[in-house]
C-alpha cells in the first residue's frame, strides 16, 4: 500500500472527515491492491457523506476490476455512470476496452469503440492500442493492419506502445521481416525505444543469427543512453553459441559482468550447453564451477545439459557425478536425458553402472519411461543376459510404465519375425486391457528407421488379421521405403489395400506412390493416379504435379510436361518450385534462352524467384562462359535482397576469376564466409583454384587454414588443385608435401593427384621420380586413365629417353581397358620420329587421322 493510501487510512482511523481527493485515493488504491469489498464499501461511504462519486472515482474502480477479469463488475459500473449522469470520458471507455480485451472478448470491445465514436468520445492511442494488441494477441494481423489504418484515417499518431505491441506480436507470431520493418518506421518516426523494444528486437536478429544487427542496435542503446540488462546480454550470448563462436560468447559474458550486470541461470546454462554442443564436456563443467563462485542457482537445465554431455561422450564416472549430485539436490532428471544415460551405458557396456543408476532413480522417485527401459533390455539381451533384461520387464511393471514389456521384449529377439508370435503378443496386450495400436505404431518406428521393409510388411499383414482398426501410418511407412527401391508391383499392391480398407490415401501417401509410378516408368498412371485421387486444397495439390514434371522433363517429354502444367493451372497455382524445376532443366540441356524466359514469365506470374532459380541460371551462363550474363542474374539476386548458397558463390568466384578480376572474387569469398554461408567445399575449393590459376599459391594455402577454421575439412579436390598448381610450376618438392599431407590426413590421393605428381616430375626432367609414381599407382590400386600415359610420355620425351616413351606407348596400345587419343598420338608420333622409325611415326599419324575423322562423323550425326 502507498504512502497517500497510508496517510488517508491513518485520516479514517482518527475520524477526521474525509474530502473527494481523500475517498478517491482510497478507491484507487483499493482496487490497485484487489482489495474490492473495501473499494465498494469506501464507494457507498462517498454516495453518503457530501461528496458525490465522479468520473475518477468511477475509472479506478472499472480499471481495477477489469485488470482482474471481472468484466461484468466492470460494466455494471460503467452503466451505473450512465445511469447516474456520471460523465463517461475516454479513460472511462479505454478502461471498459481494457476489461473485455483481458478476457478475449474482441467483439464487445470493438462495440465499445463504435459507441464511443457515436456518442463524440474522443478516441484515442490508448483506445486503439488495446484493440490492435487484441487481434495481435490472437495473432490475426489483417484485423491489427485494418485498426492501423482506422487509427492514421482518424489522425491518431501511432505511439511507443503501439510500435512496441506489433513488434512483440509479430515477433511472437515467427514473422520477423515484419517486426524489423515496423521498428525501422518507428526509428522514422523518431519514437523513442524502451529497453523492452530493444531486447524484443536484439532476440529476433539473435535467433536468426544476424548478429550484424545486433551490434548496431546495441550502439544504438547505447547512444540512446538504453542500458543493456540481463535479458540483452543473454541473448547476445545465446547468439554468439547457437553461431558456435564461443570465444564472443565469453568475451560477451566478461563485457556483462564489467558493467555490473549479474548473470543468471539461463546465462551459465546458454554457455554450458554451447560447451557440451561442442563436444568439450570439460569446458561445460568449468563453466558449472563459475556459476556456483558467482552464487547462481543451478537448476534441472544444467544439470541434465551435462547428464546428456557426458552420456553422450561416454564419461561414465562423470555422469554418475552428475546424477547422485542431482539427486542430492532433489532435482529429478527429464524422461529423455534418462533414456541417454540408459543407451550411453548400453553402449559402454556399463550394464553394471545401468543397474546402479536404475536403482538410484528408483529410490528417488525419478521413475525411467518406457524409453529408458527399452534400451536397458537392449542391452541387457545383446550381452545375453536374460535373467537381467526379465528383472527390468518386472521392474517396469512395478513401475506401471506403459506396459508394452512383451513387445520392447520382443523387439531385442528374433521372435519377432515370426507372424504369429507378434499377433499372439498383441492378443496377450489386449486381454490385459492394453491398447495395442501403441505398440504397432513402435515397431512400424523400428521397421521404418531400420529400413526393414519385409517385416513391416509382415506386421501390416498381422495388423489386418488382428480386431484392431488399421490406419494410414504404417501404410505410409512402407510406401516412404519403397521409394527407395522402386518396386511397382508392391507399391501398386499397398495402394490397393488402402483402398480396399476404406481408408482415404493422405496427400503424403499419394505422392510416396506416384513417384514410385514415375521412377519406374508408368508415368501416365501416375498422372492418372494425380488426377483421380488427389483433392486437396490450392498448396497442397501443386506438391503432386511438381512430382510429375520434374519426371517429364527428367526423360525430356517437354510437351507432356507443359500439359501437366495446363492441368495444374486449371486446379491450382504453380508455385516457384513448379517453374524452378523447368529452369532447370531448359539449363541442364543449354538451353539457356528458354530457362529465362521461363523465369521471366514467373516473375510476371508475381511468383518471387527463391536462391535455386537463380541459382540455376547462374551456374548454367557460368558454365557456358557467359561471364556478363550470370554477372546480371548475380546483381539481379542482390537486389532482389535474397542470400546467394554456396553454389552460387562458388560460381560467382569462378566467373570473376576467369575474367581476370581476382580481387572481386576474393570480396565474394569473404562475404561468403561473413554470411557464415559454409555449408559446401564447393565455394573454397573455387576459391582456391582462383588463387592457384593465379599462381599465388600462399593465398591458396591461406583458404585451407580458414576450411579449418570455419570447421570444416579439406577434400582429395581442396588439395589437387594445390598439387596441380606445383605441378604446372615444376615445384616437385612442395607437390610431394601436399601429397604426403594428403595422406596423413586420411585422404586418398586419385587418378588426379598421381597424374599431377607425374606431371610435376616430368617439368623437373626427373623421369625415374615420375616412373616411380606410376609404379605406387599400380600399388595402391589408383585407377591409371589416358591422362596418366600422356603425361608419363610427355616426361620421357622432355629429357628425350624416347626409347621409354615408345615403350610406354606400346603398354598402352596393349591395355583393354585405356584408349589412346590425339595427345598420345602426337606424343608418339614426336617419339619415332627422333628414333628415325619414320614408318610407326607414319602410322602413330594416321591412327590421329583416323580419331579425328570419327569424332567429326559422330558430331554430324548428333
């Protein structure tokens, strides 16, 4: 209670008569505290002594109510001012509006309103804030975009509460674009920003990872003189370790505590799971040491964060630590970590610390579900202990877990392949009351994730014999593996069943079939089957069209394809995966004109083109050395704000490096790394063939160091393009270092990396080295190609050994398995000449001849 609320009870207990301002102050505060009766009762009090209750007295006691829930007291009073020719202002309406909004009754309050317009109540931001943060609570952004726009028509400025209500209900509604928009009108508008709108907006761009915008909405609290608090510095933290940049997120937490902000429990927890995340259980439990230096409560969250770490990373003794201080705490563990442990123990073999920890959980009431149970038999049957795993059955029936003990008891035998022994295991369920459709739904889990098509079959088959109802789920699951495989019969068997049982085939389910029906070749049943069967709504039907024509113009049925696209235009709209997939095929066969006149007309459609469309058309001009022509596209997707994936900046790096502007190719290939766009090798090994065609082989280098960095590993091809750039350098001894690196890292040297090597030796006028080379292929089982003999023969001519090289020549005549081309022939041809056997040399000659010719008849009747 307030100091006026004191002063005035202090006023009432001495009976000194009380003014207006006194009785009102005593109302208000009433019914700020809840306390109703005595509001009321003060209420009657005023109405009898000389001072009558007025519009203020009348607003404290509808506000209090209303902020309660007790909407009808609420309207009762604001009736009773009616009644009493109280004057009803606009706080007397906004305070009605309020109550209804706190009970979800948007209609009465939008009545309200109405009224409030017809009787020349002034309306104001109050007014239509608690409208609009209605509709935005329910999430129905048409009405709050409406009520926005009655606001501007009737001159109402929008204020700091209003930008701060769609922020947070666009935020909470997942459409950030959106929130990020109506904060930048608001920056336009020059309102000001509340340490609430801050956070709101800083979690938005930390859960996209767009920490770009974070920092400068911190330099903007902080120009603003906004100070950061807990919830700021959090999310900034969980930003830095969902990007897995761990050492910002301790920089972070360090900059924190300089500023005198305390962290709390979700902080340490945030950096524990990031260290956990990462594999350094270590790290986690230095983090676990610093929370209790600073006094912070450890909850179930750190403590199960850990449980699951350890388990994970099979620390035994570290995770019985964990659970017994836990337990100690009185902190039950979560069903899902529980069942971690249980595997983390089968997979140790631990079954002895199992039986410990079970028992642990058991005496501390933390109960294992059926999960935990269901590995811990797993395991107790794989070590052949059956005398355990029936101790656990029995355990989980004590327990009153789920009982489906005979089906987890089954599922670790073989037993179960037998028909009839899993029926008879579901009539023994049912007859002791248990739903068996629970456990069928398990074991079409196990068959489906096991890729065990026969026994789920089997068990569809068992399903239909039993009493039980049949549904689609493990229709659905055989159909999915199926896909796999492409067997028509059996998939055109189960769709028949399903019909037959009188199910209705789910949209999933259809298109699982027809593209079953398309990879085998019956593309007119499927399209049939589309045309019969699938009725769903407008997104939905485009999924099984796009199916069809994605086959069409796989087999280049271009016409079929286009019909099948007048057919889904009839029923539906395209969408941009529809237009994507004729892009990308006009791309595959070089038809580049035709690829964008079909993107083209999407765009004319108002379908927004997404990063494959582009993607596509980039890559195909790329590929087609029409440099300027995916240059535009690239500039085009820039401005069109959509983020280029790595096989777009692969190409663009490319492109800029083939045109001889390697510096453009080094900016995209930092922006790509900024945008953390790292999916791919692809863009790094592009960046390193720029430097290596440049011949800066240091920078090439450099872009292995950062493939480390940013997590990711080299490839055989990451270091073939640096082998190959020593190689054409004559650079033998750095060539062999990448190759001996090559190796210690795993990695398989190929045809590629030996050829390379060859080549390097040859330039070196080092042909044993390079005869050995071809030797350790022969060795380690590398595959030699044409490639390999050229380049042999090409390092016998260069120190003139012609002899080998005629030598290397006839191997290669003799092989079955490589065939000669123009290269050899010269190589030859060069070879015999300076061994004066001008007849072979004629014949190395006309062998050229007669290649070229052939080339030349199969190019005209292509």
């Amino acid at each position: 209670m307030d100091g006026a609320l004191e002063a005035v009870e202090e006023m009432k207990s001495r009976q000194i008569p009380l003014d207006e301002v006194a009785y009102n102050t005593l109302i208000d505060g009433y019914a700020k505290v809840g306390d109703f009766d005595s509001a009321t009762q003060t209420l009657k009090e005023m109405d009898a002594s000389r001072f009558q209750p007025g519009t203020i007295t009348y607003n404290s006691l509808i506000a209090g109510f209303g902020k309660v829930g007790r909407v009808e007291d609420a309207r009762s009073l604001f009736n009773e001012m009616g009644r009493r020719n109280v004057r009803r202002d606009t706080v007397s309406y906004n305070a009605l509006i309020s109550a209804y909004v706190r009970v979800g009754d948007i209609e009465n309050s939008v009545k309200i309103v109405e009224e409030m317009k017809k009787k020349r109540v002034r309306v104001d931001a109050t007014t239509y804030n608690a409208i609009i943060d209605a509709y935005a609570k329910k999430g129905l952004f048409e009405e709050v975009w409406t009520w926005l726009s009655h606001m501007n028509e009737a001159k109402v400025k929008p204020d700091f509460v209003t930008y701060t209500i769609l922020i947070d209900g666009l935020f909470k509604a997942g459409d950030f674009d959106a929130a990020v928009d109506v904060y930048e009108e608001m920056r336009k508008q020059r309102q000001p920003m509340s340490l609430i709108t801050y956070n709101m907006l800083i979690s938005i761009f930390s859960r996209r990872k767009v920490l770009n915008k974070v920092h400068s909405l911190l330099a903007d609290m902080k120009r603003e003189g906004v100070m950061p608090d807990i919830i700021t510095y959090n999310s900034l933290i969980d930003a830095y370790c969902k990007s897995d940049d761990l050492l910002k997120a301790v920089e972070t937490f360090d900059k924190m505590l300089t500023e005198n902000v305390k962290p709390n429990t979700i902080t340490f927890n945030t950096l524990i799971e990031a260290h956990v995340r990462q594999g350094d259980i270590d790290g986690g439990f230095m983090v676990l040491e610093e929370m209790r230096t600073h006094r912070v409560r450890v909850d179930g969250i750190t403590y199960n964060t850990l449980l699951k770490g350890t388990a994970k990373e099979g620390l035994i003794q570290d995770m019985e630590d964990i659970l017994a201080q836990m337990l100690d705490k009185g902190i039950k563990p979560g069903t899902i970590t529980i069942a971690v442990v249980a595997e983390a123990c089968v997979e140790k073999r631990r079954l002895d610390v199992l039986e410990r920890l079970f028992e642990k959980l058991r005496t501390a009431g933390a109960k294992p579900d059926a999960m935990a149970y269901a590995h811990a038999i797993a395991g107790f049957c794989k070590a052949d202990d059956t005398e355990a795993a029936d101790k656990f059955v029995e355990l989980m029936r004590e327990d009153k877990v789920e009982p489906i003990t005979h089906v987890v008891n089954a599922l670790m035998h073989p037993a179960l392949s037998d028909n009839e022994t899993a029926k008879a295991i579901m009539d023994d369920l049912s007859k002791n009351g248990v739903d068996p459709s629970v456990t069928f739904m398990l074991l079409v889990d196990r068959y489906a994730s096991a890729g065990d098509l026969p026994r789920l079959l089997h068990l569809i088959e068992t399903w239909k014999k039993s009493d039980l109802r049949i549904d689609l789920y493990p229709y659905l699951a055989a159909m999915n593996l199926l896909t796999k495989t492409s067997k028509i019969k059996l998939a055109r068997g189960l769709y028949a069943d399903v019909k037959q049982q009188r199910l209705k085939p789910s949209l999933a389910l259809i298109n699982s079939y027809v593209e079953i029906l398309c990879q085998g070749g019956a593309l007119e049943e499927a399209a049939r089957t589309v045309e019969e069967d699938v009725h769903e709504g407008n997104e939905e039907v485009v999924m099984s069209y796009n199916i069809l024509i994605s086959h069409f113009l796989r087999l280049r049925y271009l016409t079929e394809a286009q019909e099948t696209l007048k057919r889904l235009e009839t029923r539906s709209r395209p969408n941009v995966v529809t237009y994507n997939t004729f892009i990308s095929s006009f791309a595959k066969q070089g038809e580049m004109d035709s690829a964008v006149s079909t993107f083209q007309e999407m765009k004319r459609r108002q379908i927004e083109p997404s990063v494959v469309s582009y993607s596509v058309l980039i890559v195909g001009f790329a590929k087609r050395m029409q440099f300027d022509k995916a240059l535009e596209f690239f500039e085009e997707m820039l401005s069109a704000s959509i983020q280029p994936d790595s096989i777009v900046y692969s190409a663009m790096i490319d492109v800029f490096a083939k045109t001889g502007n390697l510096a453009r190719s080094e900016s995209i290939y930092r922006e790509m790394r900024e945008k953390k766009e790292k999916q791919s090798l692809v863009a790094y090994n592009s960046m390193i063939n720029a430097y290596a065609k440049a011949r800066q082989i240091p920078q090439a280098l450099a872009v292995l160091t950062d493939i480390a960095e940013d997590k990711l590993k080299p490839n055989v091809v990451s270091h073939n393009i640096i082998v190959s750039a020593y190689a054409r350098a004559g650079d033998v001894e750095n060539a062999l270092l990448c190759f001996d690196a090559m190796k210690s890292k795993g990695l398989q040297p190929n045809s590629f990396t030996y050829n390379s090597i060859i080549d390097a030796y040859g330039k070196a006028h080092d042909l044993e080295g390079a005869i050995e080379m071809f030797e350790e292929m022969s060795e380690e089982n590398v595959p030699v190609d044409i490639v390999t003999y050229n380049t042999l023969m090409s390092a016998a001519n260069r120190v003139e050994d012609f002899e080998m090289a005629v030598n290397i020549y006839e191997s290669l005549r003799a092989s079955k398995q490589v065939k000669a081309d123009r290269i050899t022939f010269d190589l030859a041809q060069d070879a015999f000449q300076k061994l004066g056997d001008s007849e072979k040399a004629r014949k190395a000659a006309r062998a050229k001849s007669r290649l070229r010719n052939a080339r030349g008849s199969r190019r005209m009747r292509d």
